[in-house]
C-alpha cells in the first residue's frame, strides 16, 4: 500500500506556467479541476485531514457558470438586471475565493503534515494557492 508522502508525490509534475494559463483561459474552472483530479492522491493515508468533494464540486459550478453566463448576460441584459447579475458575480468572485483558499490552506496542512517541506508559506498559499502547491510538488520531485 502507498504511503500518503508516496502518493503526494505522485501527483503529476506540471508546468506552473501551463496551470496559469489555464486558469485564465478557463475563467478559474482549472482551479477546481486540479482538487478534484489530485484529490485522491492527497486523501490516501490523510486521516486528520480530508479533501472532501464537495468544496471543489461547488468551486467549479461557481466558475462554469459565471464563465458561462458572462457573455449572452453582457448582450441580453440592461439596466437593473445587469447590474443585478454583476452584484450577483461578485458575491460569487467572493465565493470562489473563499472555497479556494479554504482548499489550498486545507492541502498545504496535509503538505506539512506528511511531505518532507522545510516551510510552506502562508502567504503564498492564500496568493497563489494550486500553483505554490504546484511548485512545492515539483521541487520535491527534484
């Protein structure tokens, strides 16, 4: 059976760059896809602390439907209702936010916990969550 540090260290090695850019070309849907891919290999042996699927389920409903939805309400709504949706946006720009930071915070403890690190920044988790833990991931591989 693999150990969680094993398993950690299996999760693919990828460009921090390359995940920039699919964050913005994606409208933030990278963000939640990269939890809901890695997140077995950050749940095996994690007992104190799980990643659930919920979190990064409702990230990525968040950010498919402003995504989605930005474009036909830009051309179809005026007045108080564009200015609803935008109001509506950025509650939602606060969500996401929020379930992301919560994510990465919650991935860097089971980093902390179980990997080899010296020290995980905090402030550069809550600045650039998935693509600090990114890096952390690839400068453990070497």
């Amino acid at each position: 059976m693999e150990t969680l540090e094993e398993s950690l260290l299996n999760i693919k090695k990828r460009s921090v760059l390359v995940m920039i850019i699919l964050t913005i070309m994606t409208g933030g849907i990278y963000v939640s896809y990269w939890f809901l891919v890695n997140r077995n290999r950050i749940n095996v042996g994690s007992i104190d602390e799980r990643l659930s699927f919920i979190a990064p389920f409702c990230l990525l409903s968040i950010y498919t439907f402003t995504s989605m939805t930005f474009i036909p309400a830009r051309f179809f709504l005026e007045g108080y209702t564009w200015g609803f949706y935008q109001y509506i946006m950025i509650v939602f720009s606060y969500l996401g936010t929020a379930i992301t930071c919560y994510l990465a915070f919650q991935v860097r403890t089971i980093f902390k916990e179980h990997l080899v690190v010296k020290r995980l920044s905090i402030i550069l988790t809550f600045l650039f969550h998935i693509w600090y833990l990114q890096h952390t991931i690839n400068k453990q591989k070497g």
